[in-house]
C-alpha cells in the first residue's frame, strides 16, 4: 500500500511541478502585458497633456488679442495713453504665442497649416489696428474711429477668433481620440490584473491540494503502521522504511514546492505595486484633466480608474499576503522536518514552568488558571521539538477559551512502562467529536473561524510526535473543553535506531 502511495505521489509530483511550470510561464505573460499596456497608457497620456499644452497655448494667444482689442478701444475712446501702452504690449506678444503654438504642433500637419493661416491673418490684420491708434496719436481721433468702426477693422479681429476657435476644435477633436484610447488601454490594464489574479489564485490552490493530499496520505500510513502488532518486526522495519523514504520525499517536494513558488509571487507582488503606483499617476492626472476640461473626461474611464482597477489591485494583494503567509509555513513545516533531532534529557517540570512563563501575560490578561501537576516525568528526547508541541497546545488552549468565562487549563503527566503520557487539559470551546481526526490535518480547523490562524500548529505538532516516536490525541465535546494527549518514549533512541 506504501509503494503504492508513493508511485502515486511520484507521479502527482511531476504533475505539479509541470502545472507550476505552466503557471510560472502564465504568470510571466501576463506581467510583460501589464508593463506593455503600462507603456502604451503612458504615452497616450502624454499625448493628451500635449493637447491640453495646445489649447491653452491657444487660450493664451485669444487673451493676449482680447487684451489688445480692449486697449484700442480704450484708447480710441478716451485718448488715454495708458490704453494705448496696453495695446502696444499685448500686441508684441502675439507672435511670441504664435511661434509656441506653431512649436507645439510640429507633430500635426493639419494644425501647422492652420497655425499658418493664423499667423497671416495676424499679419494682414494688426496694420488696420496700428493704424486706427497713431490717427489718434497725430489728432484725427474722428479718422480713427470711423476705421475702427469700419467693416474691414472689424472683421480682422472676428476672422482671427474664428481661425483661433478652428485650431481648439481641431485639439478638442485629437483629445477625444486620445482619451479613447487612454481608456482602452486602462481597460485592457484591468482584464490584465484580473487575469493576473485569477492565475495566482489557480496556482495556490492546486499547491495546496497536492500538498494536503501528500499530507493526508502521510497521515493514513503512519496511522496504519502504528496499529502493526510489535512483534511483526519484518513487516514494521519495511513498512517504516518505505515511510521514511514517502517523508523525506514529500519534504522535499514541499520545500521545492514552495520555493519555486515565491518567484511568481514576487512578480505579482512586485508588478501589483508598480501598477499602484501607476493608478496614482494616472488618477492625478485624470483630476487634472476633470479640472480643466470636465466634458472630455469619460465616465467609464473614470470609473475604471478610480473604481474597478483599486478593487482588482487590493484583490490581487490580499490574494498575494495569504498565499505568502501559506508558503511560510509550507517552509516551516519542510524545515522542521530536515533538522536533525538532538537527544538530551529534558527536566519536564521545568520545561512546562518555561513554556507557562513565555505565555503569563497572555494568561493573565484572559483571566485563566494554569496549573502544572508535580513530578512530570522526565523523558530524553529533543528539546526544541517538545517546546514546540507543548508551546502549540498551550496557545490553542489559550486562544479557544469562552469569553466571559474564567478559563482553566491542566498539565499533568504519569509514566506507564517505557512512555510517559502527558496531557493539556482545558475548559475551552471543545472540539466537535467528527472533528477529533480532522483537526490534525494541514490546513484543516475545526468550528468557528474567528481566530487568526492556516490550520497548521495541530498539523505540525503530529508530525513532531511521530517523528519523536510518539503520538498525539484529542478527547473533547463542543462547549465542554478539550484534553490533547502526548504519548512520548521516555527515551527516545533517534531516527536511525529506530530504522535499524
């Protein structure tokens, strides 16, 4: 049954390492389509800040002539000399203006012969407005007036607005292409990061079914082995060989696993903060726009800015923080099961006293008595990894009390041939019975989820039992408390004794 476990979990190991492949390459795609799209929105918003340099160019040139036009008149009215300097000065900017306009639309053809045309008219205009201002200056102010008044006077100021008002058509005409298609590109900026989302989601959940699957078949084995009568030693050294080779292997596909996993996730870590830092951009620049030129800002494209793209972002970060968070404790749990076991014998009472000691504020502050038993019995075991499996149970029993009640947890211990038993016994929510087995599987928790956790310490600390050589049991009923049971050899002889 073993071997064959381990063929199937051979051949589900090529295939996850094929499919995180797949996903990696997908991954891969997609970020260089958001930095592509990224490039494409940049340059068309460009693009249409240039338009808006345009028109207010333009802008700037209508109230440089209206400036001009009212000094002429001014003067032509009253005979101020002031009046007549406001002309003169508006007048010499004109062309400066011009000369940026025509500047700023090199790139269009169609502008630069309208800019043209513009220039001409100021040209062949601004001699009948310097002529209606120096028959004031010399006296003829009636001669002057009646040319300001004439037909032809009037018109050049009316035919240079319309010629003015042609250029801002022209600039409001590629300000709306442009925007189209800045709001294209946000859209398929969008359908990027969903997409982006959607894989990463794909990958973490074909990761932890592998590997929960691994664990599962793990569990059913050692569980089996355990149940084997001591004296089919043949039967107990094979089986727990092949056991020790399903572990070792499954390790290693855990840590490579998860390794391999933290590229891809650093992409999409990395790409969703540049793509923050775009949205910010190009929301600025969106409220700038909306400021100046309310009318040409589209409404989806607003909305896919402000609205649609935030939302996918924090989506694809949230997605991101769990799928870390699940790595790390994959790599803690690969870790844990490389370290080479180091034997010492342990003072249990002291042990336990140290473990009560690093928890007391939280003890205190939940209102819970903590009471350890007398004469525990020692054991040689690992240390580390006992701390870890009474360091677990503690918290849990700490962290699953019933509010408003005060809270109680027992250790005690005996020694019954060459094991000792210990237990934790608390007061607590319990454990529905259809969960006793469950809750020792990865990634599985039991009742109501309002505590933070990824259901992995129950996980972890059966896998230290067993590779102490020991086991791990839970009696419980819903809101009666829970009694965990370690059942430890009080002198482990290593890994390698125990294969031989």
């Amino acid at each position: 049954m073993i071997r064959g476990i381990i063929q199937w979990d051979r051949r589900l190991s090529r295939l996850a390492v094929g499919a995180i492949t797949l996903g990696f390459l997908a991954l891969l795609a997609t970020g260089v389509t958001a930095y592509l799209s990224v490039r494409e929105n940049q340059f068309y918003a460009s693009r249409v800040n240039h338009s808006f340099k345009v028109q207010r160019a333009l802008t700037d040139f209508i109230a440089e002539m209206n400036r001009a036009e009212i000094g002429r008149r001014g003067y032509l009215l009253t005979g101020v000399a002031a009046h007549a300097e406001t002309y003169y000065k508006a007048r010499d900017g004109l062309f400066p203006l011009l000369a940026h306009v025509r500047d700023l639309t090199r790139d269009n053809p169609r502008q630069q012969a309208n800019v043209a045309r513009l220039i001409a008219l100021t040209r062949s205009d601004l001699p009948f407005m310097d002529q209606s201002i120096a028959l004031v200056r010399s006296g003829r102010r009636d001669e002057g007036v009646r040319l300001f008044r004439d037909s032809v006077g009037r018109r050049a100021v009316t035919t240079l607005r319309a010629q003015t008002a042609l250029m801002v058509d022209e600039e409001d005409r590629l300000l709306a292409i442009r925007q189209a298609a800045t709001a294209r590109s946000i859209r398929l900026f969008y359908v990027t990061v969903a997409a982006a989302g959607a894989i990463l989601l794909l990958l973490a959940a074909g990761s932890i079914w592998v590997i929960a699957r691994y664990t599962r078949d793990l569990a059913a084995s050692r569980d089996q082995l355990r149940l084997l009568n001591d004296d089919l030693e043949g039967a107990v050294r094979e089986r727990t060989t092949d056991l020790q080779r399903a572990n070792d292997e499954i390790q290693r596909f855990a840590y490579i696993v998860s390794h391999d996993l933290r590229s891809p996730l650093v992409n999409v870590m990395g790409f969703t903060s540049e793509l923050e830092a775009t949205a910010k951009t190009l929301g600025a620049m969106m409220g700038r726009a909306e400021q100046q030129a309310p009318d040409l800002v589209d409404a989806e494209a607003k909305r896919a800015l402000r609205e649609d793209m935030p939302e996918a972002l924090n989506f694809i970060r949230t997605s991101t923080e769990k799928m870390d968070r699940l790595i790390n404790a994959i790599l803690r749990l690969s870790r844990e099961g490389r370290r080479a076991v180091t034997l010492e014998k342990l003072d249990m009472d002291a042990l336990i006293q140290s473990i009560a000691d690093v928890h007391r504020h939280r003890i205190d502050a939940n209102d819970i008595d903590l009471s350890i038993a007398p004469d525990l019995p020692d054991i040689v075991s690992d240390r580390l990894a006992v701390e870890q499996i009474f360091g677990n149970i503690v918290e849990n029993a700490i962290k699953y009390m019933v509010p408003g009640r005060r809270g109680r947890i027992e250790i005690r211990g005996r020694s019954e041939g060459r094991r000792a038993i210990f237990e934790v016994a608390d007061n607590g929510r319990g454990i529905d019975p259809r969960d006793h087995h469950r809750i020792f599987d990865l990634f599985r928790r039991s009742g109501m989820q309002d505590q933070q956790g990824e259901g992995i310490g129950l996980a972890h600390v059966r896998a230290i039992a067993y590779r102490l050589g020991g086991m791990i049991s839970v009696d419980s009923e819903l809101a009666r408390g829970a009694t965990f049971r370690i059942d430890l050899p009080i002198e482990f002889s290593g890994e390698q004794r125990i294969l031989e």
